[in-house]
C-alpha cells in the first residue's frame, strides 16, 4: 500500500507540560471502570480468535458497552462473605451467523470474561460472586458493509469519524502514577503482601516541584487479622509506594493512603479485592486512556478503545497509532524531545487516509523540527502502512491499551 500524506500533515509546536500544577491518575486493573474495560476487550478479542478459527478471518464487531452493578457484601478480618453477586452487562454488535453457520459467540465471551476474572481478581470466586449478562445484536448493514470482507481487502475503510489522540514522552509526575499502581498490583508485591486487592487507585498532584500521591487500595479481609494488622500493614505498604514513587518522580514525595480510614469502624476492607462487590459501580470508557493514565492537563480523547473491534474501528485504531507515532518520533529522533499526535478519520475512507494529522513537536535546543520533517513523514507513513496489523499485534500480546509504552513490557516488568 502506497500512502502519500500530501497537505494533511501539519506540524506545529507541542505544549510543554511546565505548569505549576499538573494532575495524573490512573485506576487499577480491579477498579470497576478497569474491569468493564477489560472484560470488553477480552470479549471483543475472544470474538476475533473465534473467527479466525472458524473462517480464517476477523468478522464484524463491536462490544465496547459494559456496565458493572455493584453487589453487596460482609467484609470481615479472617474473611467475611458477598451476599449480593456482581452484576455485569456486556452489551453491542456481532456477526452471529456466517456462510450459513451460527456461532456461538454468547458462550464464548462467558468463557473468556470468566477466564480473565479468575487470572486477575485472585481473591474474587468468578463463578460465585459475578453475574454475567450478555446482549448482542447484529449490526446495521450500513457498517457491515464498511468492513472488510476478507484478508487483504484494500483499502480497508473507517466505520466511523472520529479522532485518535497520543503523546510522548511521559512526565515524571504521569511515570511515577503508573508505577504506584502497576508496582503494587504486580505479582512480587501481591506475594509479600496477599492482603493487596486489586482495586487500586493512584493520584498524583504536583504544585511546582512538589509531588503528593493518594492511594486508595482495597484490602482483602482473609489476610488481616485485626484493626492492629491493618494499620500496620496499611503503614508498610505506603512505605512502599512512597519510594516507587520517588524514585520514579526522581524527588522525595508525600504519599497517604486510604485516606478516608477512621480506625476502627471505617477501613477499606473488602471480601473480594474490590469495590465493585458492595462500593462501587463501573461503566466501559470511564478508565485509563490508551496510554494508561488519565491526564486532564495533556491532550485526550473521550473516545474508549475496549471491545472496539481491531480492524476498521478507528475510535481504537487510530488513539493506538498516535501514541505510537509520537513514542516513534521522540525515540527515534533525537533533535525532538516531545510529539504529540492527533488523527481525524472520515467515516467510509480509507483508515490509512486520515483527513489530518496534527503533529506538534517541541524541538531540542539548537534544533529545528522543521529539518526533520523527512523523518517525521517516514515515521507517520510507517504506522499508517501497519494498521492493518494492529489486530495481530493486539492477539499476540505485543501491543496493548492501558500501559505505556503501548508494546510489550520488558522481561522485567511482573504487574499482574
């Protein structure tokens, strides 16, 4: 495929993130935001193996609606029990039936959202404590017919108009937030301390150079014994998420956890991991952007990417391929120290035509993001050319929304 970006490329200059206040947040892979996020994603990727597997092909989806009730339960030190289950609806668009054969695609998002909830709530029963309720329909045949009808269909056409948005580098604030939450939800720390749900949520503020993070961290009751092992367990791992956070901010910072604590009666203690069980609710597309964070004071998107399938819906598209254009530029390039990327996509056009790329970019000292246009096109042309190969990055784990960078985490990196 040949792209020429012609006059729909602009370059202009990236704000520098320098204000006296900045505010960063991320939510935990146990929030119930996170898990209708996630649940819609395993759905959306359950269908696409199901497809492939029956047919050699990706057919029509979307699944990006996900709405989580919250139970009722009776935490307790040494246990406690749920005595209302998790409701959670899945809702939106599959082929259902093709060449003549129906599918089973009901059974197999149950298995696979079952699947995802035993791997990563370890103190939540998947069978017991959830109810699953799954709604599907067919879709229009207005956007049928937009998506491709087999491999290597070209040009490949956007089933929406809508806007993708990525930057780089992270700052030092938005760093130190994501290592908070992955460094305590990953599998070392949950070994030294099984008391650690999985709801966790970070934020961070900082008013010039001063950084201030709250946590809030649901505790699981069967590994406490007492308002005394609490406390002095909550102390510890503050501590720990003090110098996670130090030492990614790069200063010494205040850190509080659970903050709404009232010893002994008010403390954040749950049965499963999670608010969702009696706390909270959860709605798809109110998580974590494509880079992981929430990030007022940086470009975003309303636009959710979960359950969005990995073909022609550019709403997921198009926010991965920016942020991976602007990691590209920053990394590659070193007269550039900071990109952002914007792509506007036009229902029925090509994906890989968008009607504008906006890219500002903030060039080094002594240096002109104007010399280095070339590359800046090569780098764009580059991701546009591989969107198509999106959805095999996004099957084969070496790309993923809600962690930065968007490619696979390196050896090191145990977040569960």
């Amino acid at each position: 495929m040949t792209i020429t970006l012609g006059d729909r490329l602009h370059l202009g200059i990236a704000a520098v993130p320098t204000s006296a206040v900045e505010i960063v947040e991320r939510k935990g892979l146990g929030h119930p935001d996170s898990i209708c996020d996630a649940l819609a994603e395993t759905a959306s990727l359950a269908l696409c193996r199901l497809y492939r597997q029956r047919f050699g092909v990706i057919l029509h989806h979307n699944v990006d609606k996900a709405l989580l009730v919250g139970g009722r339960a009776e935490p307790d030190f040494g246990g406690g029990r749920v005595t209302r289950p998790i409701e959670i609806f899945l809702a939106g668009r599959a082929t259902r039936r093709f060449k003549g054969v129906a599918l089973p695609v009901e059974d197999c998002i149950e298995e696979a959202c079952r699947a995802w909830l035993r791997d990563h709530l370890t103190a939540l029963d998947a069978d017991r404590h959830v109810k699953l309720h799954i709604r599907l329909r067919p879709a229009s045949e207005e956007l049928v017919s937009l998506f491709p009808s087999g491999p290597g269909t070209d040009p490949i056409l956007a089933n929406d108009t809508s806007c993708g948005v990525g930057y780089a580098p992270l700052t030092p604030l938005e760093m130190a937030v994501y290592a908070v939450e992955r460094e305590l939800n990953s599998r070392t720390m949950r070994a030294a301390h099984p008391e650690i749900g999985e709801d966790i949520k970070v934020m961070g503020v900082r008013t010039d150079r001063d950084a201030r993070f709250t946590v809030a961290l649901a505790f699981v009751g069967v590994h406490l014994g007492n308002t005394r092992d609490y406390l002095l367990k909550k102390s510890s791992i503050c501590e720990a998420a003090r110098a996670i956070a130090g030492a990614a901010f790069g200063a010494e910072v205040a850190v509080e956890l659970n903050t709404a604590d009232l010893p002994p009666d008010r403390l954040y203690l749950t049965v499963t991991g999670t608010s969702a069980e009696a706390g909270d609710d959860g709605q798809a597309g109110r998580s974590n952007r494509a880079n992981g964070l929430i990030t007022p004071y940086r470009p975003m998107t309303m636009e959710s990417l979960a359950g969005k399938n990995p073909i022609n819906h550019v709403g997921k598209l198009y926010n991965l391929a920016a942020g991976l254009i602007a990691d590209d530029i920053v990394r590659d390039i070193d007269e550039i120290e900071a990109a952002e990327c914007y792509l506007v996509s036009q229902i029925g056009r090509s994906i890989a035509e968008p009607q504008a790329i906006d890219l500002r970019l903030r060039s080094a000292p002594g240096a002109s993001a104007a010399d280095v246009q070339p590359r800046v096109r090569e780098i764009v042309t580059a991701q546009l050319e591989r969107l198509d190969r999106l959805a095999d990055d996004l099957l084969h784990g070496r790309l993923g929304f809600d962690r930065w960078p968007l490619r696979t985490p390196s050896k090191g990196d145990t977040a569960g």
